[in-house]
C-alpha cells in the first residue's frame, strides 16, 4: 500500500501537520535553549567566578561539585519532560494524523 505524491502534498501542506511539526520544534528549542543556557552559565561560572565555585562546603568537596552534578541532573531532567511530552502529547497526534491519512 503506497500513498501518490498528491496526497503526500495534501500531508505535508495541511494545517494539522505544520502545527505538529511547528509544536514539536518549539518543544525541541525551548529545551535545547534552557539545558544551553544552564550549560554555558556553568562553564562562564568557572570562567569567571572560580572563588565562588572554590568554597568548600566538605573536607574534600568544593561548590563546584555540586553544582556540576546539577548541571548533568538538570539535563536528565529535561530529558525526562521532553520523553512525558512526547509520549503523551506527540505520539498521540501522530497516530491519529496517521490513522486520518490511512482512512483516506
């Protein structure tokens, strides 16, 4: 079972499609530009504020431990809302715009 090129344009130029592709971007981006902000803040703190990262708060261990650590939770983090949002709002609109393109 095959679908022509002139349903794959009607696919590709419906408003249903854009608005799951244009969601799923906005998604991805927003994400992608908070873990990049959090990534670059911790990398311009040790650039710039290495007395504030150097206190330590143990015998051995300094703040910049710590806080490094939040960084890779933080990212773990977003992975797991951009792995909910996915599965519960994205695959649910991409089965039924499949389940509407194979009724047609």
């Amino acid at each position: 079972m095959g679908i022509n090129s002139q349903r794959v344009h009607q696919i590709l130029t419906s408003d249903k499609f854009k608005d799951l592709v244009r969601k799923r971007l906005t998604v991805s981006i927003s994400l992608t530009i908070i873990m990049l902000l959090a990534y670059f803040g911790f990398m311009l703190s040790i650039a710039f504020f290495k007395d504030f990262l150097t206190i330590k708060i143990g015998e051995h261990i300094t703040l910049g431990l710590p806080i490094g650590i939040g960084v890779i939770v933080f990212a773990w983090l977003l992975t797991g809302i951009y792995i909910h949002w996915a599965n519960n709002k994205y695959d649910k609109a991409v089965r039924e715009l499949r389940n509407e393109i194979l009724e047609n």
